[in-house]
C-alpha cells in the first residue's frame, strides 16, 4: 500500500471516529425521559449543592444539575464550579465577557433542569 493509500485511510478513519464521539456525546447529554413535574426549591436547598461532584446553579429563577456536564463544558471547570450552588443568571447570560451563549446551549441547559425557585 502506497503512502498515500495509507494518508487517505487514516484520515477516514479519524473522520468516522470523531463523527461517532460526537454522535455519542450528543445522546450523552440529551435527555432521553420524560419531563417531570417542577419541583420547587429553597435558594437555601440549592445552596447545599455547591460542589463540583454536585453542582446546581440558579439561572431565571430554575435549578439545574450540572454535575455531569462540567467536565464537558468547552471553558475550565471553575467557570461554573466558582457559581454551584448559587445564583448564576448574569455568569451564564453573559459568560462573564459580555456575551451571552448559543441558542443551543440554552437549549441543553434545559435537560439539566431540576426545578424552580420558590421565593
């Protein structure tokens, strides 16, 4: 087999493992259940939940779990682990740069929701 054969060979297969990591990455961080039902929470319950192994963040009044999700989050982990357990609206609508995240980022965020805020 020529370089070029072998050139041409890896490089499809690179390009199919990637196309299933993403694959797999995807279905990883939908969520496959039902919604539930809303649960409502203190802001001293979600404070209980301030560590990496268990992080929950208040954005617009819901509560989300991301625990799984930090070690996937493209920026390093402090970016949310330094707001578990806390109100974190102005973090995630602004990434603390001014800008706020893609369409689809909320959209994920969404199958990390836990409940809602009682005041």
């Amino acid at each position: 087999m020529n370089s070029r054969r072998v050139v041409v060979v890896a490089v499809l297969a690179f390009v199919l493992a990637w196309g299933t990591l993403v694959s797999l990455a995807v279905q990883r961080f939908r969520n496959p259940a039902a919604p539930r039902e809303a649960r409502l929470l203190s802001r001293a319950e979600v404070a209980h939940h301030d560590r990496p192994e268990d992080c929950w963040l208040v954005i617009r009044g819901k509560v989300y779990d991301v625990s799984d999700y930090i070690s996937a989050h493209p920026a390093p982990p402090r970016t949310i682990t330094d707001h578990c357990g806390k109100e974190s609206t102005m973090a995630f609508e602004t990434k603390e740069r001014g800008r706020s995240h893609s369409p689809q980022a909320w959209q994920l965020l969404e199958t990390y929701l836990v409940g809602e805020v009682r005041d």
